[in-house]
C-alpha cells in the first residue's frame, strides 16, 4: 500500500508540474499575440497580461513614478481626442473685439469649451479653456479558457491607441479536496543501555480535512491511522 500511494503521489506530482508548465506557456502565447480590439465607437478590449512575476510587477509600477505598496495590477491607457473640424458655433463682434466660443467635440454634452477674445485695436488676443467631467471605465472580466480580458468604455471623441492591463497571475482559487501524502523519516529507539536507529517511511491520502495514513519502519513497525484537520 505505502509504495502504490508513493508511487502516484509522485507520479500525480509531476503529471500537475507539466500541465502547469504547458498551461503558463499556452496563456503566454494567447497574450502575446493578442491585439486591442474595438468593439464599439466607445469600447476597446484587449487580454490581461497577468504572466508577470512580483520582480516584473514591481518594475512596472515603478516606470510609473508611483510609490506603493505590495501592488496587485498596473494599467495603462492611451487614447487621443479625435481631430474635428467645423464652423465655429458663436462669434460676437463689438466695436473694440471680436469673440469666437467654440465646444469641443459639439456644444451639447461638451468636453472642452474655448473662448478667443481678439483685440481690434493692438491687434493682441487671449483664450481661455474650460473642460466638463468626463469618466474612463475599465472592467476586468474571466474568459471560459481562463485568461482574463480588459475593457475599456470612453466618450466616443477619444481613440484608445492602447491598453495594457499587466499583473501577476490572476488564478481564480481553487478548492483542493484531494492528495496524496508521502513522508518519511530517521529516528533512534532509546532502550535500557542500548540505542538501535530506524528509519520509518509515511504514505496517506487526503480528502478534504481528513488524512487516512500508514506507516513502516525498519525495525517492523507497522500502523494506519486517520487524523482530522480542525
């Protein structure tokens, strides 16, 4: 018994190393060659890249100038006002200036608002800009094959040129409710004037919080037993 448990401890050990490793290397390949998507005139999408070691991490957040601690996500996005080019919406002419008031992207709902007061006289102008509120939302979703994808939701009179979502791995905790066990150790029996060294090897399974185990020693010692996790 103890040596068919050791055998597939170690053999369950090393089948998980290797899945492991080929997953890691197929979720690298699918954020390598992943590219932004546009989705809508106000959505963009892209997968996170969440292959980073806590070394690369903390590199990353470091480019950024800003001083944390025990970071978990670094993000970044790049978007562009859209150019646009109209009549501008109200010029007020009086004896001494020319006012030109603009809205940026439109008048309604408006981002930016500008305003040119043009001097007739010396020929001088000034302007002066007023922005509204505006928001950029970003939702980290899982996909079926276990990646994760970000999307991003701006006012359409931006362009998203990029978006990079970089973190360490985002694995969804996972309920371990079996395993095998396989131990072993050294001892030395103390008798009456005479010390004899054994060595004793464990094998067991787990279920949940309950581990059946059985255990042989060199001097043929035999035992199972169960023991419960509290």
């Amino acid at each position: 018994f103890l040596i068919l448990v050791a055998w597939f401890a170690i053999d369950e050990y090393f089948d998980k190393k290797k899945l492991e490793k080929a997953q890691i290397e197929l979720r690298t390949t699918k954020i390598k060659n992943d590219t932004l998507v546009q989705i809508n005139d106000r959505q963009y999408t892209k997968l996170v890249a969440d292959t980073l070691t806590e070394k690369q991490l903390r590199k990353k957040i470091d480019s950024f100038g800003i001083v944390v601690k025990n970071p978990v996500l670094a993000q970044e996005i790049k978007y562009i006002p859209i150019t646009v080019e109209k009549p501008v919406e109200k010029l007020v002419k009086t004896d001494t200036t020319i006012t030109a008031i603009d809205y940026y992207p439109k008048q309604e709902n408006y981002f930016a608002k500008h305003t040119t007061v043009f001097k007739t006289k010396d020929l001088t102008a000034t302007g002066k800009f007023e922005f509204q509120e505006t928001s950029i939302k970003l939702v980290v979703s899982e996909n079926e094959d276990g990646t994760y994808r970000a999307t991003s939701d701006l006012p359409k009179y931006f362009n998203v040129t990029s978006i990079d979502v970089q973190s360490q791995p985002l694995v969804p905790t996972q309920k371990d409710r079996f395993g095998f066990i396989v131990g072993g150790s050294l001892g030395k029996e103390m008798g009456a004037g005479t010390e004899v060294d054994f060595f004793r090897l464990n094998a067991g399974i787990r279920f949940n919080k309950v581990y059946l185990m059985s255990g042989v020693s060199s001097d043929g010692q035999l035992d199972v037993g169960i023991n419960i996790e509290l």
